[in-house]
C-alpha cells in the first residue's frame, strides 16, 4: 500500500506553472550515412538516431574493441607498456593502414597500442593479438567474449582490424556501447585517443580522427574505413561536464564523416544538457519508523540520479514521492520503501527506488507494544503515520 506525499524538493521543483511552450528545439539532422547514433555517455540517452542497431561492417572501428582488450589485459597485470612483442610475418604483410613494423624485431607494447589508436596499422593490430592470445583466430573469440559481456548483441568479430568478412559486423549502438565501457573503463589509456601524432621508425603519423583539430570538445575516439564499410567515425567530446557519444557508419569520404558527426555533436551540445538531480545517500525525506530503536528515518536513492533533457527544461520538472504507508523496523539500510518519480510535464522521465540510508533495529517487547497501540489509534483518528513526531 503506498500513500501519495507532495513533496518539494526546492533545488529544483518550481510552481506548476507550464512553460513547455518556450522550449523549441529542431529536428534532429538527418545525415547521409548507413547508420548514426548519438547519445549522452553518463545516462545513456538517446538523441539521435538512424538505423543504430544495423548491423554493418565497422572497419577499422574494429580496433576499438582491440585496444580495449590490449587495456584491460595492461590493467588486470598480464601485460605491460614496455613489454616487447616480437612481429611475425602475418603482422609485418598486413596492408591497410599501418604502423610500418617489421618482421623479426621486437616492439613494445606502448608503441604498438598507439600504432593501433593514432595511426589504425593493420600491423600492430595483428601483432598484438598473436601476442595476446597466440593467433588473431583465438583473439577474435577473446573480442566476441567481451562483446558478449559489455551487451553487445549485434556485434561478431573475426579479426582484430576490421578486414572485411561477411562475418565482421557490429552496428552503431554496439560501437557506441563500447566506447563508454573503453572511457569508463581505462581512462588513462583513454587519453591516447587524444594523441593527434604518433612517430614510429621515423614516419610520423597524424591522428586519421580530423575532428581532434576541428573540435577542441573532442578528445577521440577511432575512424574506419573499407569498401564495403564507407568512412566511419565514431567520436566523442566533452563539454560543460557533458559527454557526448556520436557514431556515424557508411558516409561517403573523410571529409563527410567528420562533418557529418560534428552535426550530431552540434546538436546535441546546442539543444540538451545533462544535470545532477540528486546524489546517492542524499535525504529527500525524513519519514516516522514503528517498533524501532529509533523513530525517524531518511529516505534517499541509492545511486546519483543524473538526466540529460531539453535546455531550459530544468524549471518544469515536478518530483513525487510515493512511500509506503507504514515503515515498520526492522530495517536494513537500501531497502527500498517507496519511488521517486521525475517528470517533465506529462512524461516520466525518470522512475526509481526510495531507499532507507541507514538501518533501524527493531526495539524490544514494550516499545513494539506501546508503537502498536499508538499506531491503531492514529490510524483510527486519520492521523499520518510518517509524520516524525
């Protein structure tokens, strides 16, 4: 049973008064592209999207997941920046894009794993996973147990740099997916990203991610591109403490991925923003506790509640909170009570837990008594049985 409370939550609950008028904001860009996505990476938010769960040949957006795992093996201690890989022959004959390493030297690690962000060689790609897992073969099944993982359901690899196969393919939401688990994931090995040249054997290389020079939100992420691919960019920025991911398959030329993903990027940035409603273990309310060691206790969320909506539409969210009618101890701290919903006019934007933010141990005989009898009284009479007295 749950009894309505209207609560104001004064950092942002304002009067009633609608205002959904003044928020105008266009059609999303309609891109000349196979598929497109962009979304908020803190919430997930979807702004725009075209096809995102196609499945297309991702090219060398491919090495996106090949550099995750290089990072996730750096992080769990198997593998280190300045551990040497020795180059095989299938490294060194790799064509493509490549990094220019060559058969029977030894490289290291740290090298090949920007060879394979800023300069998208072939090469390494190859020579790391041989390393890794013995065979590029054996890599892929590592690749796909990841993708399984992170969820990314529509996504099977067969190699490590995106050779075109019927077989290699993914889609724009998969791709967007992972890039959130490589920024949350491995920050610091993030950072590469952002790395506009890399020199190897005395070629210098520039990042083929042109919006690094173009966009000062942007700090990555990996191009593409193949035949059967077209040019890909899958691009991320940051801005007022809001990030945005954007992931653009099949356009026509270099220059029609990057620009093509600075209108989604344009876009999002212009029209939506992303804010902080509450934080985890925050007390929204203080409510009445029977049969406990103690007769108040504070109701919160479990995790920061975090929302990306229309700019300006701030001033006309409205909260409601729904607790149970009686909270009886004994209680464990997250156990949840009650809801708190968020909307903005007649949508539900957000939907979640109220949760005890601390445990209340149950009193002994007397005291459970004594709260039962006052609480049939005060339910008799009309009373509230969550006001704190």
């Amino acid at each position: 049973m749950f009894i309505r409370l209207i609560a104001v939550i004064a950092i942002f609950l304002v009067s009633a008064t609608a205002r959904s008028a003044d928020i105008i904001i266009p059609a999303p860009p309609q891109l000349a592209a196979s598929g497109y996505l962009l979304l908020d990476a803190s919430t997930g938010k979807v702004l725009v999207e075209h096809n995102s769960r196609q499945r297309l040949p991702p090219a060398s957006l491919t090495k996106i997941m090949t550099s995750y795992i290089i990072s996730e093996e750096m992080d769990r201690g198997r593998l280190s920046e300045d551990d040497e890989v020795e180059i095989s022959v299938k490294a060194w004959r790799m064509g493509g894009s490549r990094m220019f390493i060559r058969e029977g030297t030894r490289v290291k690690v740290g090298d090949l794993l920007r060879g394979i962000v800023i300069q998208s060689g072939n090469d390494a790609s190859v020579a790391m996973a041989e390393h890794i897992a013995g065979s590029e073969d054996q890599f892929a099944d590592m690749m796909n147990q990841h993708a399984m993982r992170l969820g990314m359901t529509d996504t099977h690899f067969v190699n490590a740099t995106g050779w075109p196969s019927e077989d290699h393919y993914t889609t724009a939401r998969d791709l967007a997916t992972l890039t959130i688990a490589l920024i949350n994931d491995h920050p610091t090995h993030y950072d590469i990203y952002s790395e506009k040249y890399f020199t190897y054997n005395d070629i210098r290389q520039p990042n083929r991610n042109t919006l690094l020079w173009k966009n000062p939100a942007v700090d990555g992420v990996k191009t593409g591109h193949t035949e059967a691919a077209g040019y890909c960019l899958v691009a991320s920025a940051k801005k007022d403490g809001m990030r945005l991911i954007s992931v653009v398959m099949g356009t026509r030329s270099e220059e029609a991925r990057a620009s093509e993903s600075q209108k989604l990027l344009t876009y999002g940035f212009r029209y939506f923003e992303t804010m902080n409603l509450y934080k985890a273990n925050e007390s929204l309310s203080k409510v009445r506790v029977w049969s406990g060691n103690r007769n108040a206790l504070d109701l919160g969320v479990a995790e920061d509640v975090q929302l990306t909506l229309p700019r300006g539409a701030k001033d006309q969210l409205s909260a409601r909170l729904d607790i149970d009618s009686v909270i009886k101890a004994p209680i464990n701290s997250g156990t949840s009570l009650g809801k708190l919903t968020v909307s903005l006019g007649d949508e539900v934007v957000y939907e979640g837990s109220l949760v005890a933010l601390t445990p209340v141990e149950e009193a002994g005989f007397f005291a459970r008594l004594w709260d039962a009898i006052a609480l049939f009284f005060l339910q008799l009479m009309g009373g509230d049985p969550l006001k704190v007295p």
